[in-house]
C-alpha cells in the first residue's frame, strides 16, 4: 500500500486558530483532502508565515457562512466530508445548525471536532476562546515563575498547539471507533483541556499523601540555565560534574568554596553543585561548553534565539525542516512533520490562494474504510475499547502518551524494573502520567525474566516507549526483536532528537528543546535572562504525537495487516510550535511579537495590567476590540488598572466589551474544590492502593455518546503482577521463583 494512510478522508476546517489550523495540517499530511472554508478575507491571512506553515497542502474555498448560500455550500461539503473541525461554541454552532445532534441527524458517519475554550458542559462554554484568557481563569499564569514576582505572561501559546494534538488524537479515535460501530459522532476538546495537560505533574492531591506526594515540585527550584563567558545562555540538564571541565575545576575550587557558591541558591534535584556550576560555566564561552557536554554524555543546549534550529543539522535530516515554496513568501523554511510513518508524510504545497479550490467537487469521495450499517450493538464503548499496550516508557513523554491510551479505553500494562520507575521519587509527578494503567514490575534484559517479556508481546497490540534504542537493543526489546515475537505488533518509539542524524541516540529533554527552539529566550522577555517554560511542554508535545502517529499505524494496519515501527520525538513535536516564523531563502527568519522585559505581555491591548489588589488579563485581538479597550484605557493603561481594584477593572471592561479575564492565584485546591471543573469533567477522583482517594486532571475529550476510561487509579509498584503474568499462564510457585531471583516483584 503506497498511498498515505489517510489517502480518501475528507476533512472540512473551519475556523482561523492555530489548534485547527494545526490540526487539519496534520490530517493532510497523513494524506487526507484537508478543505480550509474561509471568510473572504481571511483576517488568519494577515500572520503570514504562520498562515504559510499551517495550510500549507490544504485546498481553500472561500464563503460567507452568515448568508444562506454559504450555509448551503457548507452543506453540500459536508455531505461529502468524513471529519468536520471547526471553533464554534455550542449556542454559535447551533445558530448555524452545526451544533451535534443537528449534525448526527443529517450525517450520521461524520465525525465532529470542535475546538473551543472550555467544554461545552461547562458555565464558561460560550466565552471567548483566547488561550492567555484561559490561562488566566485557571490560574496557569501564576504557575509560571517570572523575573519578577506574581504572575507572568506566557509567550508560548501551548494551549493551542496541545489542543490541536489532541483534536487529531480525537479524530484518529474515532475513525477507529466508526470501523467498529459504523457511526460517526463528535470528538471534541478545548483550550482548557489542553491548558491542564501539564498540569497532571503538578495539580492532584491525596487523602493520605506521602511527604513526597504531598512536596510535589517547588516552581521556584533553580534551573541550571546558566551565562557563559561570551554572554550566551546554556541549559544543563541533570548533574554536569563528571565532565573533565567541570570536575577539574570544582577540585580546583575546593570543597568549602563550592559549598559557599552552593549556598547562594536554593537546592536543586536536578544540580546539587548548582551554584559551583554556575560560576564555572561562566568561565567559557557556550559553544566550548556545550561541544564538551556532548562529548561526555551531558545533556545541554545553548538558548539559542527564535528560528536558530531551521538550520540545524540535526532537525533538517530528520525532516522536521522542510523546504516549501510558498506563493506570497517564496523559498521557505518551514516546520516539518513531527512524525515518522510507512508510508511517509505528504509535505504538501504552498498555502493555497483565497477562493482556490471554490470550484471543488461535492460528491461523495471513495474512501478506503471499513464500514458497515449496522447498528451498535449494546452499550457504547469508549473509542479504544479492545486495544492492548504495553507501556515500557519512563520519564514523561512515553508514559502520558500510554495514559492517554487507557483515558481512551485500551487496556496498558505498564511494565517497570523491581526498584521501580526512575520517576517515582517524584511521586506527584510519576502519578500524573500512570492512571488507568496495570502496572507489573519485571527485570528486562534478564534471561529468567524472557519468557515473561515475550508473553506480554504476544499480548500486545502495542508496544510504546521512550528509552533510547542503544537501550532497548541491550534490554530485547527492540522492534527487530518484538516483531520476531508477534509480527503484527505496532511499535511507537519516542526519541529526543529523531531517529537518524548524528544525535539520533542522544539522551534529551523537554528543557533542551525548549532552549534550542527559542521559546526560552523569548519567555524571558526583552532584553533580559531565557526563562525556561515549566510546564515541560515538549514531554507533552512529544507524547501527544506519539499517539497520533501510533493511531495511524493502527488505520492503516486495519486495512492492510501488517505492523511496523512509527516514530515521534521532543525536537519533531517541539519545533512545530515555532511555526509563528519561517526562514527565508535568504537566510533571514520572519519576525515575530516578542514579549516584554517585564513579561506581562505583546503589546498594550494583549498583556496582564496589575490592578491595586490583582491582576487582570485583556486579549482585544480583533480591531474592534482594540478601538474599545483603547478608548477605555486611555494614553496610560498601566496607570488606569493600577487606580482600579480587579473588580471595578472587570466591570468596566466588560460593560465595553472587552475580552477580560482575572487572572487568578494559588489555584490548585480552589481548581480542585470547584464543582463547575467537576461537572464538566476536569478533575476526577478515584482510590488508589497507597493515597486513600486520589484527586487528579480528568477527560481531555467529550466524545459524546462514547465514554472515556477514567476509573482506575495509577499503579503501586508491582501492584497488578501476579493477576497479569498468572492470566498469561504464570503459576504462583513460578512467580514466587522469579521474585526470588529478583527479577520481578509481587
């Protein structure tokens, strides 16, 4: 099978934001008809390279959804679609009969996405869909440490680009779920389900928390980003003392002196030398540093400035810089695909004109699925329902991805060593990315523990993980060797920096990628130190691609038979987001707004104002809301909000239409008390082995009519061992052997 996975989907977008704009990019290049239903004039056209990068391969029919004719065409396109993605609330669809059960009527097998601010069951359901408003409401913005106190601005608009993952996770769902049912139906998400995504590290809580549980993660720990000696900034991930420099230097400086350097910062578990490294690394410049740590094994990344990383080696063998010959910007660099598949992406043409495609054709496309008109059959089953995993990730990415998989219903064993995952001396963390899962701790790479490993593959209709491959090969549990075992397997593997290249088998981290992307610069703002994003979002950007990519290989094999490996990675996944800029055949990067020195926003009518007793949030994008918040604000807005109390603020930006937001503080037990969250699902509770009940993030999709798996509390260590290695056929005395031999733990 040559033709792409999705060769004969159709899929209709309609909406500007860069969560559908993104989502439909990565449904066209699976190899689906994306069709981009677009006003005449397109205000999402004035952002230019942003624009270029997202539509890139996409058709455009250009009408005017507000007359009857173009609600006529929109129908008509419909008619022949099978995903429909648009950013409508639910009152706004249904002004125009776009709303859900309107749609099931008249396209039963369609598959609806909508994008929106806040779930649809949720009081603020109508708001508008601003991510820096969200951010605001949910108090994400006072998570994030600044140069100054209270809360920050946050230039990276990741609410945006996670909701778009998880749109196509969505959408590949339930494709899956309509072989299987014959039935579309909805798979929706929101900006602030995809705003909480992160914050499954940090926000739950436990009736019994352990001290650890309880600690968490300190958002004010020091992260080793440190200056170097020509002004340059590097990232440090994980303890740089065993490298030559490093450590003939702290021998140098002595023990009472590293501890006094080490005394001027708070501790850090990531760098207990962390204020000796500091001083060293000042001594050098960061190109001498950061060629040292590679050679020895340490994991860094100079802070490079926004759009460095399109001429990166690395990036561009991988594919995730690829070259398009735009029609308004010429030769272009632009971000690539952040997924690997057999058969490959489509690298699609340039953005296509206003209009281009109007004379598209409104039949029936043929499609290559498998459905058929029967009815369900008893009771709805969640989208994954059937589906088998085997989790062998650590860290972030690979777990939340597995996570992600039993929210949507597939049944994951989540396999660790007997000590138990490196993670789980984090435990709030650990905990956030292992719900659903059953977890059996096994020895891998043990002759007595084989037969157990090569039981669970033949289980398997997955395998994920995220260890390097160098890893996996020493452990057997490379994909050369699991599909000896079960050849129909599907294995998703997750890297750092993608799968060949010079760095293919290089350790990374989120912290990296956020350095080598630019986002660290420009989260520090004008003119002042990089500033490290602490919602770790390329481990998230990582896992969510990941899974699409996974649900494409099961697409596929659904049609074909056959397994293969898929790939996804930190660099792929986070170098998407710098779509904002692309690069010129000149070697220039087109500009993008920059955050303030004092990071409270872009510009005046798109930032944080501090009031006398808080904080507010204005994001007046469109014209009109400029000319209204202006004309309320004044010369000076600094000094209008700093005359006002934050509701006498909100008041007045409200009664001119302003879209505003407080931006709220210290929100993690009041987000978790809050019925609204719970009704609408964004928090959930079960018991858990060791907590008592476990408070956490609930549902980051509503499907509808199908539900989510949302019942079953992370894992103790070697919890489910003995029920899931007895029902593959292990008796007791076999066991209790192998957990005498140490190899696995009951």
């Amino acid at each position: 099978m040559n033709e792409s996975t999705l060769h004969g989907l159709r899929v209709v977008s309609l909406g500007s934001g860069i969560a559908s704009a993104a989502a439909g990019l990565q449904l066209c290049e699976a190899g689906a008809e994306v069709i981009l239903v677009e006003p005449p004039d397109n205000p999402a056209r004035r952002e230019q390279a942003l624009f270029a990068a997202l539509n890139r391969g996409k058709c455009s029919v250009t009408l005017n959804i507000n007359e009857p004719e173009g609600q006529q065409r929109l129908e008509r396109l419909l008619t022949s679609a099978d995903v429909f993605i648009h950013e409508f609330s639910p009152k706004v669809a249904g002004t125009f009969g776009l709303e859900d059960a309107q749609l099931a009527q008249r396209f039963p097998r369609l598959i609806v996405a909508a994008i929106t601010g806040w779930p649809k069951n949720h009081p603020l359901a109508e708001a508008k869909a601003r991510e820096t408003l969200v951010l605001a409401r949910l108090g994400l913005l006072d998570e994030q440490p600044g140069h100054r106190a209270g809360p920050v601005f946050v230039r990276m608009p990741f609410a945006n680009w996670l909701a778009s993952w998880l749109c196509v996770v969505g959408v590949m769902a339930r494709l899956i779920a309509r072989d299987r049912d014959g039935q579309g139906g909805s798979a929706h998400t929101s900006l602030a389900q995809a705003a909480l995504v992160p914050m499954t590290m940090h926000w739950s809580r436990a009736e019994k928390p352990t001290p650890a549980f309880a600690k968490g993660l300190d958002k004010h720990i020091p992260i080793p980003l440190h200056q170097c000696a020509d002004g340059r900034w590097i990232h440090v991930h994980y303890s740089p003392d065993k490298s030559p420099w490093v450590a003939s230097a702290m021998a140098e400086l002595g023990e009472a002196e590293v501890a006094r350097l080490n005394a001027q910062w708070p501790p850090s578990h990531v760098a207990p030398n962390f204020g000796a490294n500091r001083a060293i690394i000042a001594t050098r410049p960061a190109q001498d540093w950061v060629e040292h740590f590679w050679q020895h094994d340490v994991s860094a990344q100079i802070a490079a400035p926004f759009g460095d990383i399109y001429f990166d080696e690395q990036a561009r063998l991988n594919g995730y810089v690829v070259e398009v010959e735009d029609a308004t910007l010429g030769k272009t660099l632009q971000p690539g695909p952040a997924w690997k598949i057999t058969p490959p992406a489509r690298i699609g043409r340039s953005a296509p004109q206003p209009g281009a495609d109007n004379g598209i054709g409104f039949e029936t496309s043929p499609k290559q699925r498998l459905i058929t008109d029967m009815a369900r059959q008893g009771d709805p089953l969640p989208p994954l329902h059937g589906l088998k995993v085997l989790d062998l990730g650590a860290y972030l990415a690979g777990p939340f991805a597995c996570m992600m998989l039993a929210d949507l219903g597939a049944e994951v064993i989540k396999v660790e060593a007997p000590a138990g995952d490196a993670m789980r001396r984090l435990e709030r963390i650990f905990s956030g990315t292992q719900r659903g899962k059953l977890g059996v701790a096994l020895k891998l790479g043990d002759e007595l523990s084989q037969p157990a490993v090569e039981a669970l593959v033949r289980w398997a209709d997955v395998v994920h993980h995220n260890m390097r491959l160098p890893a996996a090969r020493k452990l057997k549990v490379d994909y050369d060797c699991l599909k000896l075992i079960n050849p129909q397997l599907l294995y998703c593997h997750v890297s750092a920096y993608g799968p060949t290249g010079p760095r293919a088998d290089w350790p990374g981290f989120d912290q990296l990628m956020q350095a080598s992307c630019g986002w660290e610069v420009e989260q520090g703002g004008a003119g002042q130190p990089p500033m490290w994003l602490r919602f770790g979002v390329g481990d998230f950007f990582a896992g969510l691609s990941s899974l699409y990519v996974l649900l494409l290989g099961l697409y596929q094999r659904a049609r074909t038979g056959e397994g293969q490996m898929v790939n996804a990675s930190l660099l792929g996944a986070t170098l998407l987001t710098m779509s904002e800029a692309v690069a010129r055949e000149d070697g220039s990067v087109t500009p993008i707004a920059h955050l303030d020195a004092n990071q409270t926003g872009l510009c005046d009518t798109h930032r944080l104002y501090r009031c006398s007793d808080g904080w507010v949030a204005v994001a007046a994008l469109e014209p009109e809301e400029t000319q209204r918040f202006r004309a309320l604000a004044g010369a000076d807005p600094e000094v209008h909000f700093a005359a006002q109390t934050q509701t006498e603020a909100l008041l007045s930006l409200s009664v001119h239409d302003v879209p505003a937001e407080a931006v709220l503080e210290a929100q993690l037990d009041p987000f978790l008390d809050n019925p609204d969250h719970a009704a609408a699902g964004l928090h959930t509770r079960y018991q858990h082995a060791e907590y008592g009940e476990l408070q956490q993030i609930g549902a980051f999709w509503d499907f509808g009519d199908l539900p989510l798996s949302l019942d079953r509390p992370p894992p103790a260590l070697g919890q489910h061992s003995r029920e899931v290695l007895g029902g593959l056929g292990f008796d007791d005395s076999e066991l209790d052997r192998l957990a005498a031999a140490g190899v696995v733990r009951l």
